[in-house]
C-alpha cells in the first residue's frame, strides 16, 4: 500500500508492517507524517530499517506524536531523560521486557506509543513479539466480554522494585506509580476495545477475592498470548519499531545471551485509559 510515496507492507492480518520510503534524518511534512501516524493506528506497530538517526534526530521524531515521556525508573542516555537505554550483554543480571507487557502501565497516565532504535544487534536472537489487543479481545465470546467490560484493575510498579538497583538505576519519585485502570480499555483514537491487563504490571481486578482474580488474570495473560494475534520482528543494525502503546503488547526474546543487544528507546506521554 502508498501513502504520500511511503510504501506500508502488513506482515499479518492483525498487527504489524514494515514501513518503506522514509528516512527519518530528515524532516517530514505534515502529510508524509499523518500517513505514518494513520498507519500505526491501522497497524498498530511500524518497523522501519536503515535509519542511521542521532539521538536528536530520534528525539524529533517522538516529538511529532505529542509530548515524551520520561521512564520512572530506567537508565537514560548522556544525562538526558526522554532517551531510555535499552542494553543487555554477558554481564546483564537480565533483560528488559521479557514477558508480554504494556510500558508503564501503572501510571495514571501510561504511554501511548514507543520508539525504540537499536545500534547494536546480536547476530541471531534479540527479536521482539508484538500481539494486537483488539484481537484478544475480539476473540473473546460475547458472554466474556460482558463480564469484564465493567471491570477495573490495579496496576503497580513493583516489577521494577529491585531491578533497576542491579544496573544503578532506581525509581525518580518518591512513590512507586500505580494506578486503576480497566481491564477492557477503549482506544481514544480508534474507538476500538481491547484487553487492557498484562502481568508484570496487572496485580489484581478490584471487587474479586484472590482466588478469583487470579483464575481470571491468568486467562486472559494466556488468551492474549496467542500466536494468532501476534507477529514478529527481526531487528537489524539502525532499525526503529514504533508501536502503539494502548493497542499492544510485547515481548522481548532474551536467547542471544551473552551476545549485546543495544539501543536507545523515546516514549510519548498517553491519557488516561477509559472504558
């Protein structure tokens, strides 16, 4: 498909698409960028290869999706918080994102979309999964979907508690975030519904008993997990993935131990998420 002379290829029927005719060191004009941003909502995540960027370069391109975010507790770049490290190699005590998550969803406010860039790439290994959670939930059968529209959960930061100490890191606020939110969200753009809980961040549905949460989060963790919702991107030197960060959620492949996997990664700030 062309948009504006930008070529969009789909790698699969619910989420993802190679994005071609695009160099992001220079800037683009309003209608090559609503081209971009309309199909990342179509598509939901965007990969774009041999972008040579700079940081500030990565910066502006953030920067045209609305105001960046600032991680509450990873590593940043050169003093300069908008800019998230993203590294793993042999002495890593581990690797960012290797369950299937949502960015910072125990803010008030999570992202709505990510730009990660990598310089460094193993050889084999390091890809990144990306599932559509307008899938999952379409999936679901009618009597599901009206037991957990209503619903809310409570999302927290404690995955990060600890973690980020190992590599100097460690929360900038005082409070670690969380946050209640729904568990079937709609999608302030689109209009679309769609899962909205993930595991590292999803602690419990408010109003169950344990037991009863649990037996549900489980489910749904396993539901959307499905590799018919799902596709996968193998990264190469100077590529740069944009996803949605209300629509989707990752999972980053930690099998190129102790090979390094290394880049940089600009977050823009989101809205509150509504049923």
């Amino acid at each position: 498909m062309m948009r504006n002379d930008i070529e969009i290829r789909p790698l699969t029927r619910h989420v993802g698409a190679e994005v071609r005719g695009v160099d992001l060191r220079e800037p683009l004009d309003d209608d090559r960028f609503e081209a971009i941003h309309q199909a990342l909502l179509d598509h939901l995540v965007l990969f774009f290869h041999d972008q040579d960027i700079t940081p500030d370069q990565h910066v502006a391109f953030g920067r045209r999706f609305g105001e960046l975010h600032v991680h509450p507790a990873a590593p940043c770049v050169d003093g300069r918080p908008e800019l998230m490290k993203i590294h793993a190699d042999a002495s890593s005590p581990f690797a960012e994102g290797t369950r299937w998550h949502t960015d910072v969803s125990s803010e008030e406010e999570p992202p709505m979309a990510s730009l990660l860039h990598l310089r460094i790439v193993p050889e084999v290994g390091g890809d990144t999964l990306f599932a559509s959670m307008y899938a999952a939930y379409d999936a679901l059968s009618d009597t599901m979907k009206r037991i957990l529209d209503p619903l809310e959960a409570l999302h927290n930061s404690d995955v990060h508690r600890g973690r980020y100490e190992q590599v100097g890191g460690g929360l900038r606020r005082e409070k670690y975030p969380e946050a209640v939110h729904p568990v079937i969200r709609t999608h302030p753009e689109t209009g679309r519904k769609l899962i909205y809980v993930n595991a590292p961040f999803t602690k419990h549905i408010i109003g169950m008993k344990p037991a009863e949460s649990d037996a549900l989060l489980q489910f749904l963790y396993a539901h959307c997990a499905n590799p018919e919702f799902q596709c996968r991107f193998r990264w190469r030197t100077n590529s740069l993935a944009v996803w949605d960060n209300r629509s989707t959620q990752h999972l980053a492949t930690w099998d190129y131990y102790p090979a390094t996997r290394s880049g940089v990664r600009v977050t823009v700030k989101g809205d509150r998420p509504r049923h």
